[in-house]
C-alpha cells in the first residue's frame, strides 16, 4: 500500500484513545466520549447558521449494502468500517483515501444477519474491528496493514433454524418471502478499548428465522420463531491489544440458573403471560435449553472509567418468540449488564423482559449521564428499549430509578400469538431498535430515533404427517397496509418526560447526535440528513441524498473548522434505498 507521507507525519503524534476522548474536537471512540453521548462541544456550527451547511466532500466506497458504521476520527485520519467488513481511512477534511483494507472473509461461513459493521476502536496505533465472520481484526492505523486476526468463535456458529422443517407453510405471504438469515455468530459491534485491552461480544446467536422479499426495494417480511435447539449462546470478551490473546470472557447464558426465579412480571410491574407452574414442570425436559440460550451481545459498551465498570445490552433468548423449549427467566437475555471491566466479572443486571417472546432485546447502546434523584445527583446510565421507554439506572447498583414516559405508541404489548394474528406494537422492530441514543446533559434531555411500525404476532401450525408430530410455531410480520412512522423524541433526564416529539413519515433507523449549540442531527430512510432545534424539535435544516441516511451522524473539527459526517448507505432490512458514499458538511465560505 502507498503511504502519504502527510499521513505518516499526522501519525507520528497518535496517541491514546483514552487521551484523546476527552479533547471533545474529534471523534476518537464509538460514541463520541467515553459516556457514549454523542454530543459534540463544538460551537460554530448554529441555529442561526445551519441554514449555511453546504457539502465539503464525498467519498464512494465501492460498497452497496446497509450501512450502519459510525466513523471514527483521531488526528484529522477518518477511520471507517463498510459493510462487508473493508475499511478505509480518509483525510477528514478532504475525504481523500489514504489506504484501504480489503476483507478475506471465510466464504464457507454464512452471515447470520446481513454484511453491516458498525464501526472500529483506534488505539494504540492500531484499528481494532470485529467481523461478522465472527474474527477480531488489529490493523495497522499507518498503512492498513493485518497485524493479528483471531477466530473468536473458533467456527462454532450454534445451530442454524432449519427453513425446510416448515415446508410449504414457510410461504407466508403468497410465495413472495425468501430465508434471508437465521441463528449464527458474528460481530457487528464496534470494539472498546481500555486499559491495552479491546473489548468486543458475538451477536446473532439467537437471531431467528429471518424472511425478507426478494425485491431489493422491499422491507423484512417476517421474523419465524420455532421451538428446538437453534442458536448457542452469546458472550462479551476483552483481548489484548498486542497479540489479540483473550483475558476474560462473559458468557450472557450462565450454565448454572439460567432459569431465575420464574416471575412473572417484569422488574419494573408489568404482569407477563406466562404458565410459571407449566414452564417449572417442562424445565427438567430443556436441561440443555442454556447451551443454546442466544443473548447475543448487540451494543457496543459504555464505560465507567472512575468505577471500572463496563455496560453493554444483550440480545433476546433462543429460540427466538418461543418460549416452550426453554423454561425460565433465561438470563442473562434481554438485559442491561454491567461486569467489571479488568476482569468480566458480573456486577449487577437488569432484564427488561424476563421469558421474553417479542424480540424486545437490549439493542440500543447505553448512555452515561448524571441525573436528579429525589433531589440528589446520582451517576445513572440509561438505555432506549425496543419496548419503547427509556430505562434510567444507578449505575453502581443497578437500581431501576425510573422509566420514561413511553416514546413510541405501545399497544397489545406482552400478548402471546393468536391463529388470526394479534396486532401489537412495537414489537420485534421496536421501539428503538439498535439507533443510539444522544445525550445534552446542559440542556437535560436525551434524544431518542424511535419506531411506529405495527406488527401482526400469529400462532401457525404443521398437521402430523408420517411419524413427524404437529409442530406449532409463530411469526412476527410488519404490518405494510397500516400506518407506521419515525419518532426523533426528546426526553427529559431528570423526569422521564416527553419534551417534544418531532415526526417523520417512515421508521428511523440510525442515530442521533446533539450539539452544545442546541442542534439535533439524525436522517431519514428517504435520504434526508436533517437538523432540529433541541429546544423545539423544529426541523431547522435538511440535506436530500439518494439514498436512505441510517448511520448515526458524528462532528469533528479539523484546524478548527467543524465538519459533521455520516455514512449515506441506506437498510435493506427496512427497504430504504441503499448507498455506498460517506459525506461530510461544513458551514460555506464566504
């Protein structure tokens, strides 16, 4: 690979992550600073002169799939993860490509869960990534250049969900519907890294049966839970950033007691559909249920620096929207988990929902902010769920203080699958699905990229044939003729209350970032990049691209000019038009 000799110079200076995440002009860590608050201090770009963004400069990957990366930018090099695992690094303030990596992805190894990677962690002169062949990548951050690779699943992707055990049934929809993913193990989350080592956690090991239409235009058909063995369960782990060896490891199934205590409610009130007498006489027929438990490890970590602690959401159990083959609460699924940092050990967990059977997993990264507690400031992170509120935790404790007042509208939630199909909402979609969150502690809200997209939850059922019993299964499949829409929501961190709501008419899908100046950044599956105010939640500006915005947004500054960048690649899933440019914005010269 050629190296610019500018760009060797500009590294000659790299540094430490941890330095840099607290200088507040770049973007040097996933979500902006070590809170995950994507909040930018920066203060020339306004609401009185966001009306003047004009383009500064585009870069076409060459790559035309769902983008979901944030960019990382660490001494004016812009580091970015495409789909498919390629990454490149640009001068951030021209877009010029400096090299590019081109992944050897293990092509006998399926992708549970489509190409999209959500971004690197730089640090110590290096570009760590994680594959959704489940491998952990150390670049060099100078030339691109492989310097460890690991396996770390070791090719032990657990059990795949077998389309052909529906036959016919499998056809939903008329014949219109095609397997597009089922359970596997990858990595899509963007790596931390802390104290030489990097931190990254396997995902889709509980993923389900996956069924998209074959029109590239079209949004996912229907999510199919069956009862069995499928999956394996997930794990979150820290590797040294030298030789890529494993220090620790967390297993999100524990294989003692991942039963729990059978509640029957939610930590936070909300009485479950649940048999407990049935699931207690069933659970000695599942005593293996665990080894395929799921709860895969989506959202890439926050980390408490003064206390050590490390928090993360884990996905749903396995098998996914079927519960009959796994008794129990099923930890630690569908929870927000704290460990501590230097060793994985478990401090403290919440499961949102214990038993869960609506896909409501942890999915949205969490957030670390302090807030107003019965008149005390009390350290809390915070997490947007896919059920559609916006849980607040001390985060020493765990304690539950709060949840929000609901973002999205909410409606037949917790009901098991009816042979007619039972409408809820959110449902598998969310609520927030894996959008992060921003977080302006000034101004006391946190602002939320929600989904309104009703979902029709139905129980089939395979007559007995030959020895082959009946088998009972159920499916989750958006609603296409019903309304459904997109939520930019501000809340307040103090109260849990709604400041303002601002709507778009298709679900978002992304991101958000804020900014000290009171700007509000997200985009639109239509292709429009826009800006808010975060007092209003007025659309102050908007930018139209060809194709759908549904990566979060970033800001950075570069000899003291502020650019705001984001990957313009669109989602397949949700049927927004795909992409294959990142583009970046700055205030015109007069």
């Amino acid at each position: 690979m050629m190296l610019h000799q500018a760009f060797a110079a500009a590294f000659s200076l790299l540094i430490c992550t941890a330095t840099l995440a607290g200088s507040g002009k770049e973007w040097p860590v996933f979500g902006g600073n070590w809170d995950h608050q994507r909040h930018s201090p920066s203060t020339q770009i306004t609401p009185g002169n966001v009306g003047q963004l004009d383009l500064a400069w585009e870069f076409d990957t060459g790559v035309s799939s769902s983008f979901q990366a944030t960019p990382i930018v660490v001494n004016g090099i812009m580091f970015v993860s495409l789909p498919f695992n390629h990454v490149v690094a640009l001068k951030a303030d021209t877009g010029k490509l400096l090299w590019r990596y081109t992944h050897d992805r293990i092509k006998d190894r399926p992708m549970c869960c489509g190409p999209a990677n959500r971004g690197v962690a730089v640090s110590d002169g290096k570009v760590f990534m994680g594959t959704v062949d489940s491998r952990l990548l150390a670049l060099d951050a100078r030339t691109g250049q492989k310097l460890w690779d690991i396996d770390v699943t070791k090719g032990e992707q657990g059990v795949q969900e077998d389309a052909a055990t529906l036959g016919s049934q499998l056809d939903t929809q008329g014949g219109k519907l095609e397997v597009s993913g089922a359970s596997g193990a990858g990595i899509n989350m963007a790596p931390m890294v802390f104290d030489g080592k990097v931190i990254v956690g396997i995902t889709g090991v509980g993923y389900g049966l996956h069924l998209d239409s074959p029109d590239p235009d079209a949004p996912l058909g229907a999510v199919v839970g069956i009862a069995g063995n499928y999956g394996r369960r997930g794990f979150m782990a820290a590797y040294d950033v030298n030789t890529g060896a494993m220090a620790w490891k967390f297993d999100t199934v524990p294989d003692q007691g991942w039963e729990g205590k059978f509640t029957k409610a939610t930590f936070d009130g909300v009485v479950l559909p649940r048999n407990i007498e049935e699931e207690k006489a069933k659970a000695a027929q599942y005593p293996d249920a665990w080894k395929f438990g799921g709860g895969s490890a989506w959202s890439t970590p926050a980390i408490d620096r003064d206390n050590g602690i490390l928090y993360f959401g884990t996905g749903n159990p396995s098998p996914q929207m079927e519960g009959s083959s796994r008794p129990g609460d099923n930890l630690y699924t569908a929870s927000l988990v704290a460990l501590d940092v230097r060793t994985g050990k478990l401090k403290w967990f919440y499961q949102q929902v214990p038993h869960d059977m609506w896909g409501y997993d942890v999915a949205s990264p969490p957030v670390l902010f302090t807030t107003r507690h019965e008149g005390k400031a009390v350290k809390a992170v915070g997490q947007a769920g896919k059920t559609g509120w916006f849980y607040v935790h001390n985060r020493i404790t765990g304690e539950l203080l709060f949840k929000s007042e609901a973002f999205v509208p909410q409606h037949n939630m917790f009901t098991l699958p009816t042979e007619q199909g039972n409408v809820i909402y959110p449902g598998v979609i969310g609520g927030s699905n894996w959008s992060p969150v921003s977080v302006d502690e000034q101004r006391r809200m946190v602002f939320i990229a929600g989904i309104h997209w009703p979902v029709k939850y139905q129980l089939h059922e395979l007559k007995a044939k030959g020895n082959k019993p009946a088998l009972k299964y159920s499916s989750m499949s958006p609603i296409e003729d019903g309304e459904k829409y997109g939520l930019l929501s501000a809340i307040h961190l103090d109260t849990g209350k709604l400041v303002w709501q601002h709507k778009v008419n298709a679900p978002l899908i992304g991101g958000v970032l804020s900014t000290q100046t009171g700007l509000v950044f997200s985009g639109e599956g239509s292709g429009e990049f826009f800006a808010l105010d975060s007092s209003t939640g007025k659309r102050v500006w908007q930018h139209n691209n060809s194709a759908g915005v549904n990566a979060p947004p970033i800001a950075y500054e570069v000899s003291g000019k502020q650019f705001l960048a984001v990957a313009v690649g669109g989602n397949k899933l949700f049927g927004f038009k795909q992409g294959q440019t990142i583009k970046a914005w700055a205030l015109r010269v007069k």
